[in-house]
C-alpha cells in the first residue's frame, strides 16, 4: 500500500482529481469503479471543473458503481444512482449506456450479481477503483463478517452504518439492505485508490494499514492487493 498524507480534503480533491482527469486522457475508454459517500465530492468537483473548462472528455468511459440501497426507488433522491447523477454524471458527456449500477431492486440478487460480475468482465475489467472507507472499516457495503465475500451480494447493513448514513434520510426511514459489490470483485480491479479524511475514520485506517488482514475490517484485506494508494488527511492519519 503506498500512503499519502495530505493537509486537508481538498488537496486530496485536487491531487487525485488531477490523477483522474490524467488517467482519463491517457485512457480515453477506460472502466472506472466509483464510490458514493461525503469523500469523493471534492474529487468529482474537481473532475466536473476540468470537463468544464474543455480538457477532458468522458464519452468513451464506462463506469461501474460500487453498491445501490436495497428496498428504494431508483430516481429516490438518496438512491446511489441520484447521487452519482446529481454529484457527476450530469455535468459530464459521459454515456448513459456506460453508466453502470446494481439494481437493489432486482427480483433475483443472485443474478442480478451474475449479470454485473459478466458486465464488468465484458468491459475488460476494472482500471481503476475509488474507495472510500466506513467507521468501521466496511469498503463499499461489505459489512465486518466473518468471511470475505466474492461478487456481489445482497447485504444486512450494520448498526454503524446506519448510523452513519440516516443523517441523509431526513423524510423516510433508511433502508436497512443494500446491494454491493463483493471484496472479490474490488480485488479484480487493477488500480485502487482509498480516500479516507476525517478523525471518524482514523481508528479503521490505522486497522487497515497496520492491522492483521481479517473480514472483521473488511479494508484490511487491500493489503493483499498489488497497487493501492491511500490518500489520508491528518485527521484521518492521526493514529498511524
Ligand atoms: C457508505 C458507502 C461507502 C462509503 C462509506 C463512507 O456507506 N457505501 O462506499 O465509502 O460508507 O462514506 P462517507 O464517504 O460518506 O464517509
């Protein structure tokens, strides 16, 4: 794992916004794995500046998204699907056919994971991977367990991500399923970056970094994989 410690947030908005716009010019029809969540904002902001200042296009690009709430409308303002919409997609040429989400809504979640895990193999795999990470270090939505998971699934979210997360329901409850990708299929990417900032993040950083691989905290198991930059700000590197 290489780390990166930076000021603030918003250098790691700039620094790895930069990496993306960079990348995306390199690799004009690359396959991006997004995340949803408060931490890549100031990365997508500074994507959507650099789109609108004319220096990158997005149209040959094909994305996939980490996970999606189970038990809630798709154009729901708080489906990860509106988030990605209002928060990127709409301020760039990307495709609406390249835009790829797991249905939590599937009436089959065993296929629904079949037909993503042929959906990201038929684009060639993932080049790069955005994470972010929970309190207690969940990556996507796989939740501390007792095994690490393969594709995707359908998964019973914890007390502390609720609790996390219910801030953004303010007229409905929080749904209490979702539908994400598995830690296998974050391991098939070729790249991974991992945003964490903040002091609520700092205990499952110093776990993830420093701690024994184990589905307990889940990010651990990034250890394992051949190239994953971190990028932290102090608060979030303040126990390392
Ligand atoms: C959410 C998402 C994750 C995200 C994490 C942290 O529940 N499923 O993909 O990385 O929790 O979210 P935030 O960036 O808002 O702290």
């Amino acid at each position: 794992m290489k780390v990166i410690t930076l000021e603030n947030a918003a250098q790691i908005g700039e620094q790895l916004g930069r990496f993306y716009v960079d990348f995306v010019k390199e690799h004009p029809s690359c396959v991006l794995g997004l995340a949803t969540g408060a931490t890549p904002l100031p990365t997508y902001q500074y994507i959507v500046k650099a789109y609108e200042a004319g220096e990158v296009s997005f149209a040959d690009v094909t994305t996939f998204n980490l996970d999606e709430y189970c038990d809630l409308p798709k154009d729901n303002k708080n489906s990860y699907y509106t988030f990605m919409q209002e928060n990127l997609f709409k301020h760039l040429d990307i495709k609406a056919e390249n835009v790829n989400f797991l249905d939590g809504n599937a009436a089959d979640y065993e296929a629904e994971s079949r037909r993503y895990a042929q959906a990201i193999q038929a684009a060639g795999g993932i080049d790069v991977q955005f994470l972010g990470i929970g309190r207690n270090g969940h990556i996507a939505f796989n939740e501390p367990s007792d095994a690490f998971t393969d594709e995707a699934f359908r998964v019973a979210l914890t007390q502390s991500t609720i609790d996390a997360n219910s801030i953004y329901f303010d007229d409905a409850p929080m749904p209490h399923y979702a539908m994400t990708m598995g830690i296998g299929s974050i391991l098939r990417s070729k790249k991974i970056v991992l945003v964490a900032t903040g002091a609520s993040k700092a205990q499952a950083v110093k776990g993830m970094i420093e701690g024994a691989v184990t589905p307990q905290l889940p990010a651990s198991v990034l250890q394992q994989h051949a190239d994953v930059t971190v990028y932290l700000d102090k608060e979030a590197a303040s126990l390392l």
